[in-house]
C-alpha cells in the first residue's frame, strides 16, 4: 500500500515539475469572441497607411496633419453581443492640426493639411466583458490620411 501511495505521489510530482505551466482553463464563448474581435482591431490599427494614438497622444499623418486624442465624448455604438435598433457612434474630441474638433469613427474631416479620416478605435462595444478573463484595453484610434 504504502508503495502504491509513494508511485501516486512520485507521478504527481513529475506532472508538475519540469516548469510547465498550469493549463489554461478554457475561456467562455464570450471571453473567446471578444479575444477574437481585440486581435481584429489591432490588425486595422496596425494596417498600412492607420497612425495610432491613445488618449493625450498625437498622432502625426504627415504634413502639418496632427490628431492630438483629447476626451472620448461618446461612445453608444451597439455592443458586439446584442442586438440594436440604431449602431450608435463613437465621437471623440481632438485638436486637429491646431483646432479643436470633433471627430466620429468612419467619418472623413477636411482640414486645411488634407483629409483625415478617423478609421478604427479599441476597444470594441461590447455589453459584458469578462474582466476575469478578458482585460479591458484602454482607449486606441487609428486615422488615416486622406
């Protein structure tokens, strides 16, 4: 018995040692979708062409064309887990080469240094988030020139 017991623990032991890690416990089908939707964004914000900024940072498109990220003013776009009447939008305030302006996500703004539009923005809306699983980002735009 008490050799039965030794093999139990021994092979415990092995399973353990050799600095693995633990295994992952499976994440929920909301937790995977918003993994999924937050690897999407960082692909279109890392797209050619999309500067990225956070919030009270600037991005430079070039040519006298700057967006410095001022406040998120609203954001009621329709979560990525529910079903809405109306898409809602995300409008942020900015200074835009030096002027104050709002600006919507997939809208275009003619400036005086050229066209921005403001193109993607992370996080995703999405009603619930899983904090256990998922960290919430904080707050990234991307702009494109033109």
């Amino acid at each position: 018995m008490r050799a039965l017991l030794f093999a139990a623990f021994a092979l415990a032991a092995c399973a353990q040692s050799g600095g693995e890690t633990a295994t992952p416990q499976p994440q929920s089908e909301l937790a995977q979708r918003i993994r999924a939707d937050l690897d999407n964004i960082e692909r279109e914000l890392r797209a050619p062409g999309v500067i990225s900024a956070s919030l009270n940072e600037t991005a430079d498109l070039g040519g006298g064309l700057t967006v410095r990220l001022l406040e998120v003013k609203e954001d009621s776009r329709c979560a990525g887990n529910v079903t809405c009447v109306w898409a809602g939008r995300l409008v942020i305030r900015a200074n835009v080469s030096g002027s104050e302006r709002e600006l919507t996500l997939g809208q275009s703004l003619e400036t005086p240094q050229g066209m921005v539009t403001f193109a993607v923005a992370r996080p995703g809306a999405w009603h619930e988030w899983p904090q256990n699983e998922v960290p919430r980002p904080s707050y990234r735009f991307g702009f494109r020139r033109g």
